[in-house]
C-alpha cells in the first residue's frame, strides 16, 4: 500500500473503488487502521468495503500512531488527526470531500468539519464514542499506562511491547505509542531514551484533551451548532457507544439526520444502502 509522509510522519493508506472522494477515519479507538473496517465486531458485520467502493473513491488510511503509520511523541489533540486526514486530502489532490467517520473516528470527523467546512461534502457519524463511562475507561487507560511507566520504566514499556507486540487498546500498559514502537526501531530506542517525566506530562495532557466530557468529543457544541453539513448520525448503544453521545450530535448538528436504528437491526442489509443513499442525494 502507498505511503504518504505527513508532516514528518509516514501516513499508510488506500483508495478503494471509483467516484466521489469519501475519506474515512477508522474505528478501533487506537488501533484504528485500514483493516479494521472489515474486521472489528459489528463492521465486520456491516461490510462497508464490500459496498461503498462501487460508488466512491474510498480513502482508508491507519491513523497516526496506529498500524503502518508512523507516529510522534507529542501532546496529541483532535487537531492532529485533523490535520493528518487534511494533509492526506491535500496529497491525493482532493479539495472536497465526504467523511465518514466510525467509532473514535467520528471525532475527528467532526472536528475536521469544524476547521474546514468548505472541504467537506457531508458527514457520516457510525456509532460515536461518548457517554460517561467512555470518559471513565479512556482516562483509565492512560492512567494504567502511566502507573507501568513508573513502575517499570520506559525501557520496560519498549521491552513489554517488543514481547506482547499489542496496541494500547489491546493493553493499556504499551501506552498510545505502543504501535509505533512495535513496527518503528529507531523510534522504540528515541522512546526509551527520553525524559520520563516530560513524557508523563505529555500523556496527562494528551488524556485530557481527547477525553474531556461526558458525552461526544471532537469538537465544541457551540462550533457545531453553527455547522451547516449535511450529517447522517447512525448510534450505537454500548459503554464505549453510549446512545447519548450520538443523540448530543443530532441536537448540536443543525442538518442532522438521525437513524434511530437499534443496534442489532444494523447490519449490511441496511446500512451501506442508508449510508450511500444519504452521501447520494448531499451531492457534491
């Protein structure tokens, strides 16, 4: 698959199909890689890639800090997945497009269409993360991470990760960089060496900034209540799901469009027809 190199970091992704460009940010919260979208739970069951790709030119990419792509050790917000999926855009030469967006990738859908509107055709939201008990597991997430930091050292997260070789949803203790330390050696040896107390303030900074409210992050409601995109929002219903999250969208999103669709009806039947017929008829 081909590599663009964002930013000083190497973006892996795929054009899928012909069409429309429809940009897609994964699901699979830090694992969020091309891959997924065929093989986590329920878009495994869905099978968007076996549908869109007849009608668009799907972009799939793996986020930063996820998969083949590279990764950097920053304080990392919304804006940067933003950024990244922009810059993308901006390589393939696109200068507008549909974004769909699922799970932890609806957040920086959003955001992205908070920064800019004019590059964006319309949005599909696919079971949102949100809801309180999401806030409560992603800060125990870090704080899992950063107890394994002190505990072992970063030279032990780096020995960890070169073992299990898991990704930081899989076990929170590699930490967000735990991809990139698998697949990147020169980067796993800048990882070891650097100052661990710099690098906890990056994390307790990075935590809350992704995950600062009990409901859908990304983007600030009074930004998305002044979005004038078409949105389909599609809920999910889950402790990382919760149905008020994506309910939260569709009362700040003034063009929403809101499939109140239970959990288990959504299935490949349905959904890749509902999505398309919306992207369809938003135009261009």
């Amino acid at each position: 698959m081909p590599n663009a190199v964002i930013d000083g970091i190497a973006t892996r992704y795929e054009i899928l199909g012909s069409g429309p460009p429809l940009l897609m940010y994964a699901p699979g919260g830090f694992n969020a890689t091309i891959e997924t979208w065929s093989t986590q739970s329920v878009y495994a069951r869905i099978g968007l890639l076996d549908h869109l790709p007849k009608h668009f030119s799907c972009i799939a990419f793996d986020r930063r800090e996820c998969g083949q792509s590279g990764g950097r050790i920053e304080r990392i917000t919304w804006a940067h997945y933003v950024a990244q999926g922009k810059a993308l855009l901006d390589h393939l030469g696109v200068e507008r497009a549909f974004l769909l967006g699922g799970c932890m990738g609806c957040a920086p859908v959003t955001a992205f269409a908070v920064a800019h509107p004019a590059m964006v055709s319309a949005l599909v939201l696919y079971w949102p993360v949100g809801g309180a008990k999401y806030r409560l597991s992603s800060h125990q997430r870090f704080a899992d991470h950063l107890g394994f930091v002190q505990s072992h050292g970063l030279d032990g997260v780096v020995a960890l990760v070169a073992k299990e070789g898991k990704h930081f949803g899989a076990d929170p203790r590699g930490g967000p960089w735990a991809s990139a330390i698998k697949r990147d050696a020169a980067f796993a040896s800048a990882f070891a060496e650097q100052n661990p107390e710099r690098y906890k303030l990056i994390c307790a900074g990075m935590c809350r900034a992704l995950f600062d409210r009990d409901t859908a992050p990304g983007a600030e409601p009074e930004d998305l209540m002044r979005l004038e995109v078409p949105a389909l929002i599609v809920p999910g219903h889950d402790a990382a799901h919760a149905t008020s999250a994506a309910r939260y969208l569709e009362e700040c999103l003034p063009r929403a469009e809101y499939w109140d669709l239970a959990v288990d009806r959504q299935g490949q039947d349905n959904v890749p027809t509902r999505i398309m017929d919306f992207l369809a008829k938003t135009g261009t």
